[in-house]
C-alpha cells in the first residue's frame, strides 16, 4: 500500500506545485488515484500541456525516489507498472502533442523516440527537483493515504464500487506547504 500511497501523493504535491487546484485522493477495489483540476488563468496550451505532464508522470517519480532512489533504471520500469500505466498512456499524447507544436509535424518516427526520451528525462528531472524540495510534504501525504486504506480495511474493505475518499480538508493541510520550485523554461 505505501507504493500506491506515494504515487498518489506524488502527483497531489505536484498539481498543487502547479497551481492546480487541490486534489481529491480516492482509494477502491479497483485501486486508488488522485483527481486533479488545472486552475491555470491565461496560461497558454504548451504551459498547461507541460504542467499537466509533470503531473501525470509525478506519481511513478514519486515511487523511484522514495522506494529506490539509488536504481538508475527504476523509472523507467515505474512508467511500465500497473499504477502507471493510464498515467503512462495520457503522458504519451501530451508529448505527441508537445513534439508536433514544436516540428510542425515533420519528423521521423526514430526521431519521435528520441524527441519522447528526451522530453520524459527532462519532464522527469523538473519533477523529481519539486519531490525533493517538497520530501516532508510528500511522505506526509502517503502516510495520510495509508492510514485511509487501514481503515478501510478494519471496516471491512474495498467491495463492488465501493470509494473511500482521503479526508480532503487533511489533504489539503498537508499541501499547504507545498514549496515552489523553478527551473528554465522551454
């Protein structure tokens, strides 16, 4: 449960970091996830797709850096798990989308693959530098999660379509703090 709870944690203290609205983290039978809405005035479509991006791909981050900070290849299997996979597929897109604003829609399949490696490394770095300036948040965040699934359990767990929605005014305590970062646009 702690790997769910921290991807789930992940992507709630980035979209906040983004200034998204505070997000609603649910736990069920067919397993968790973290609803967010962008609450982003004036921003243009490549900054909301990029922000949107950072949030997707937070949660599997979130699980490297936390469960096996020393591996070199543990995000990129993250990307290929089961809490991922949606978030994997939605990302694929906003970077498709990215590398045909940014070519026009010219270019060859091999160099969309490098151009998709690239963005994922970049987008990847810009997330893990918000995890790490937000560590206390983020751990904070999962435990909160963790104790929501715990009781869930002691009440007879997940059944059918049966939700448990993480106390979002505790949520939304622990976000607070959420310290913003920066780095270079692109």
């Amino acid at each position: 449960m702690k790997r769910i709870a921290l991807h789930e944690a992940g992507h709630a203290v980035v979209a906040v970091h983004e200034g998204f609205r505070t997000p609603i983290i649910r736990i069920g039978a067919r397993g968790a996830d973290t609803v967010t809405q962008p609450d982003l005035p004036g921003a243009s479509l490549s900054v909301y797709m990029r922000s949107r991006l950072r949030v997707l791909l937070a949660g599997a981050v979130a699980q490297c850096l936390m469960l096996c900070p020393e591996d070199g290849d543990g995000l990129a299997r993250a990307f290929d798990g089961p809490d991922a996979s949606s978030d994997w597929a939605k990302a694929c897109e906003i970077m498709s989308l990215l590398i045909h604003e940014q070519t026009g829609g010219e270019g060859s399949e091999r160099g969309y693959g490098v151009m998709i490696d690239a963005i994922k490394e970049e987008v990847a770095g810009e997330i893990r530098r918000i995890l790490e300036a937000n560590r206390a948040i983020l751990d904070e965040l999962a435990d909160l999660t963790v104790c929501a699934f715990d009781d869930m359990l002691e009440i007879g767990g997940p059944e059918g379509d049966t939700t448990l929605y993480v106390d979002s005014i505790a949520v939304e305590d622990v976000l607070r703090g959420v310290v913003k970062t920066t780095f270079s646009p692109v």
